[in-house]
C-alpha cells in the first residue's frame, strides 16, 4: 500500500489550520501539504504552498511535485461573504472544484473530501431533525454551489469510481481559529467578546435556530469518514452531520453562568434573512449507522471549553 501524502486547499482557512494539524498528528508532518490563496508568515511545522485553486495547472505542478495521494478541497467562499460578491463565489466553489475533481481524476488520487454545508438547504426543507433526503433548494450562492457540488461529487464517483467522500458541516465553533465569513459566525465571536469583557451585538435574531458541531468533533468526524472502510460510504452526495442546536439566547444564557455581567443586545443584519433558511436541527443517523458517527461535545461542555482555551489565549497574548 502506497503512503499517504495529503494536500489540503484553503488550508490557513478556520478549518484547515485545525484540520492540518491532526493531519500532520496522524500522518506526519511532512506528507501534509498545506496550501492557500493566502500565504502565511506563520511558522508552520510542514510544507506550505500558495495555490488559487483557480489555477489548475499550479495544482496539478503540487500534485505531481509531492506525489499527493489524497486532496482535501476546503477552499471556498462561504455565505455571508459569497452574498456580497456571487460570481466570484461560483468561480471559486464550482471552478475550485472541477479543477481539484479533474486532477484527482488524472493523477488516479485515492481519495477526495470536499465539504459541503447546512447551507444546501432551505426554507422549503423540513427545519427540524432534517432529514438525510430532503428538498433542497438553497437561496445563496454559498449554499447552490454547495448543493451543485453535492452532486458533481457523486457524479465523478459514479462515473469515473472516484473515492470522494463529503459531510455537510453545520456551523463549526472553534477556538484555535477565527470564522471566515459565515452566517454561524456569531457563535464563535460571542466568546471573544464574554471573555474579554465586552458587551456583544448579535447580528441574529435571539431566537434563530441552527445546527452547530465543536471543532474537535468536526476534526475526529472528518477523519473518521475519511477512514472508514469503502465500502461503509453509502451516501455519495454528502452526509448529514449533527453536533448541537442553540439560539443566540440559548448560548448567551450558558455564557452567562460563567459571566454574570456579560450583555448582548440583538442587531439582525442581512445574515438573518440567510439564517432563516436553514435548518434547525440535522438528522445524521445515515453517519451514525454508516460510520458510528456520534457527537462528544453539547452546548453546555463546548462552552466550557471555549472559555477555558480562549481565556489562556488572551492572557498569552497580553503576556507578549
Ligand atoms: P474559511 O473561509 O475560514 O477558509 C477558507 C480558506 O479558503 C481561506 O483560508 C481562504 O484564503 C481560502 N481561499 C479562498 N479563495 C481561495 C482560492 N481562490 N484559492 C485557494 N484558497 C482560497 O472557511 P472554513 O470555515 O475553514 O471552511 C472550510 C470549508 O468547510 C469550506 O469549503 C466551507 O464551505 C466548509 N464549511 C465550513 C463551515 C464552517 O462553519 N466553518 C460549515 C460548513 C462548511
Ligand atoms: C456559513 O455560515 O456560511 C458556514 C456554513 C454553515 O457553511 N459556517
């Protein structure tokens, strides 16, 4: 069996920084390739790359510079951004895409993971417990680019026996990185202000709804669907995945019992209008069957834990 060498897009990104690092953790550092539109100052522990996923023939230079055997395609535009600017958001999802599919397709990679998003669904879904097939019908581009990419997936899969495996990430909560431009954004920016002791603005109504999962679930959900054995993979679009549901005054309440004083008030913005379309809550028993998919992280232990590991970073970083 040949040796895993990973090259992973939109690397530096709120979910390829973690990603990478357990990553490097189960592979060794130096068969993960990270790369990304941006480059990076930091000092990272493996390779680094700058890479447009727009550029195809640079991708396919890395993929054969490297001898890459898996991609894990995470670079994108994500909701809240992608409004503001919708062609550009389908280049880069749909061409992001086709570039990294064909050149999997001509270098006979392994294996794809591709991210899809709670975003492929809609106002026409059922909002509770939604289910694995379900209407669809999203309203951003975010979210139809998403859905499109669902079944291009499945498409390469059926057609070509490619091994690309997805999951549709809720909202991802983390403290290691900062959110990039999504409607869930809030509910990892309310912990930065509680633990700095400012008062937050909510750009969600207090009582929207939505899916949510911790970082360290997503990582070991990720991981777990990449690992599993082929024939496990039943569903070749995207898997629904769950981890937690909480409103804005849901997540306030339980940051209050760490901090008393801390106050939000409520300033729906344009991102309301998107939140309002999506689920509340995910019905993954597809990964749980599948796979044995099964959350370890509710609101009550995520937000324990956020409060711990960001209170350390502020002190470290008051201490530099
Ligand atoms: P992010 O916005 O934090 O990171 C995306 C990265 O892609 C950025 O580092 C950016 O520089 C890079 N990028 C943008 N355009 C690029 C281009 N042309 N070429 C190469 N890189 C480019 O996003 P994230 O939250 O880390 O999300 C990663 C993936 O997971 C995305 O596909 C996203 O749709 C999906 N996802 C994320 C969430 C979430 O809550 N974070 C939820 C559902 C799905
Ligand atoms: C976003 O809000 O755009 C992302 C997502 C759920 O895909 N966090």
């Amino acid at each position: 069996m040949r040796k895993d060498i990973i090259l992973v897009t939109g690397a530096l990104g709120q979910i390829g920084s973690v990603l990478v690092q357990a990553l490097r953790a189960a592979h060794g550092a130096s068969q993960v390739i990270a790369t990304d539109l941006r480059a990076t100052d930091s000092a990272l522990d493996g390779p680094f790359e700058q890479l447009d996923i727009l550029d195809a023939q640079r991708l396919h230079d890395l993929v054969k510079k490297y001898h890459v055997t898996q991609i894990y395609h995470l670079a994108a535009i994500l909701s809240a951004a992608g409004e503001g600017k919708p062609r550009r958001t389908w280049q880069v999802n749909m061409d992001g895409l086709f570039n990294s599919l064909e050149v999997a397709r001509e270098a006979q990679i392994d294996k794809i993971f591709f991210p899809s998003s709670i975003a492929v669904f809609s106002h026409l879904t059922p909002s509770r417990q939604t289910p694995q097939y379900t209407v669809l019908h999203p309203t951003t581009v975010y979210g139809i680019s998403k859905a499109a990419g669902e079944d291009w997936i499945q498409y390469y899969h059926q057609r070509y026996g490619m091994d690309i495996r997805s999951l549709r990430y809720p909202g991802i909560i983390s403290h290691q990185s900062d959110p990039g431009g999504g409607t869930t954004d809030y509910a990892v920016d309310i912990f930065h202000y509680a633990v700095r002791d400012i008062n937050y603005k909510c750009f969600l109504k207090a009582d929207t709804a939505l899916p949510m999962l911790y970082m360290p679930d997503a990582i070991r959900a990720t991981l777990q669907l990449m690992e599993a054995p082929t024939e496990q993979i039943r569903v070749r679009t995207s898997y629904n995945l769950h981890g937690m549901t909480f409103t804005p005054a849901e997540i306030y309440a339980e940051i209050k019992r760490h901090f008393p004083n801390f106050r939000i008030d409520y300033q729906p913005d344009f991102r309301q209008d998107i939140a309002e379309t999506w689920p509340a809550s995910i019905d993954d028993s597809y990964a749980r069957r599948d796979w044995n998919w099964s959350p370890a992280y509710n609101l009550e232990s995520m937000t324990q834990d956020m409060i711990i590991n960001l209170k350390k970073k502020y002190l470290t970083l008051s201490e530099s």
